[in-house]
C-alpha cells in the first residue's frame, strides 16, 4: 500500500483501488517521504510489504532499477491493480504476518500497514532480521487513533445499539505505538534508527470528504460486518458526527489533521 491504509489478509471485506485512490496524492506523500530517508545505493533485493495498489512500489523500481523489487499484499483487487501501475515488478499474494523472503534482503518498505496488526512490534523485529549488513528498514504508520475520526466511530462501534456485532472491530486508541516504541523496537532489532513524526493538515473538498476519506480505511471493516440497511444507517450517524468534528470552513474546504509516524533503521556494516 502506497500511504494504504491496507490489508494484511486479516479482514473479509475486499478492498477498492478506486476509491482508496481518490485521495492518490495525499496517501503518497508520506511514502515518498519515507522513502526519502533511505540511504540505500544499490540494493539487490527490495520488499514492499503490504503493496497496495503499486504505486509506490513502481517509485521503488524507478529509484533502484537494478534492484530486484518484490510487492506483497493480500488483496487480489489490490494486486490486479498494482500489477498495471508496476511493470517488472514481481507481486505475490500474500499475508505479511507470516510471509518471508528466501533469503537476506537489502531493503524492507512497509507504508501505511502495521496498525492493521495487533502486536507489530514483534513482527517488525522479525523483519530486521532479514537484513543483510548495510541494509535497511522503513516503515510508516498512521498516529491517529485518538483523533475524532477514530475516536467517534468507536464510540459508535461500542454503543447499545451495534455493540453486539461491532464492538470487536471498533478501532483502538493503542494500535500503534508512540514514535519512541518503534525507537526501541528498531535498536533493540541492532539497527541505528531515525525515528520522526508529521502531522499533515489535508484541505479536503466536497460533501462529507472526511468520510469520503475514511471509507477506504478505517470505517472498511466495520461496514463488512453490516447488510446494506444497518451500514447506511451507521455511515449517517458517522457522518453528522464527523460534520461537528470536522467543520466547514468560509471557503468550502474541510482540514483533516493527520498524524503520521516514521521509522527508518539500518544494519551496520
């Protein structure tokens, strides 16, 4: 995933490139800014874990063309469009939980991925371990799970009225870690770290863009759990909520804060 919000393989419900792609170039920026911090030369092997839709990972063809590049994902609707946004690029199905190369790797990519997953820290040291000396880890990860976008739909998630079929998927404040957490995750892996966080301020347009935004992330797996009358009637009360927490302002637009958080690490030669 390219700033995805993406899956692991965890989740029933099936993911749209097109609609994941209406907000294409604010999801990108915190990849390539990610990536940006990478001091890789000439790796030979690059993962990017949890693909998406594949345009980062053509970036990462494009930077590093002699290297062999690999783009994992779960998603076959993901993959199928990965695989005409990434020409010569290798893609394989798979749940980035259990998957593993077959053999050292020179550089492992996870953009957007990790909160999907409960206890990362354990399998982001795993991936340090691939590394071969001179190799490096980047991996970012959303930092809003206390913000209203979250915050509200748990809520809503945990109320009299879903909670018997929606209490399990509400999103949790703790699904990632503070920006020290992965510092130490990362040294205590062996790697020398860079660890940082950004808070991007997203002018968004349209009716509702908030959850325009979010349909394609975290509000996805709670609509799976739904039939179309209980799902509608859920966004609605979503929605008006996000209207108060998220207002209009003079000129039409809607700022969504967005914290994100960074992690780069490299094996010493």
């Amino acid at each position: 995933m390219t700033g995805t919000e993406r899956s692991t393989g965890g989740s029933a419900a099936s993911w749209d490139p097109a609609v994941y792609l209406r907000f294409a170039s604010e999801r990108a920026r915190p990849f390539t800014e990610l990536v940006a911090r990478v001091g890789a030369e000439n790796p030979g092997v690059v993962l990017d874990l949890g693909c998406g839709e594949g345009s980062g990972t053509a970036a990462l063809a494009r930077r590093w063309p002699g290297a062999r590049v690999i783009g994992v994902d779960s998603s076959p609707e993901m993959l199928a469009a990965a695989e005409r946004a990434a020409a010569g690029v290798e893609f394989v199905v798979g749940d980035v939980r259990d998957w593993a190369p077959d053999g050292p790797v020179d550089l492992v990519v996870s953009n957007a991925v990790l909160h999907w997953i409960p206890g990362h820290d354990r399998l982001l040291a795993g991936w340090a371990g691939w590394l071969r000396p001179g190799g490096w880890l980047a991996v970012q990860v959303p930092g809003n799970f206390r913000a209203p976008t979250h915050a509200v739909l748990a809520d809503l998630c945990r109320s009299p009225a879903w909670a018997d079929r929606l209490a399990e998927v509400a999103p949790s404040p703790d699904a990632v870690l503070e920006p020290a957490g992965y510092l130490d995750v990362l040294t205590g892996a062996g790697l020398a770290a860079d660890v940082w966080e950004t808070t991007y301020l997203h002018v968004l347009t349209g009716t509702d863009p908030v959850l325009g935004w979010v349909r394609s992330t975290v509000l996805r797996p709670v609509l799976a759990r739904l039939g179309d009358d209980d799902a509608a009637r859920l966004t609605a009360d979503y929605a008006a909520a996000l209207r108060t927490a998220y207002p209009v302002r003079p000129d039409g637009t809607t700022v969504l804060p967005f914290r994100r958080i960074f992690a780069v690490g490299t094996r010493p030669t």
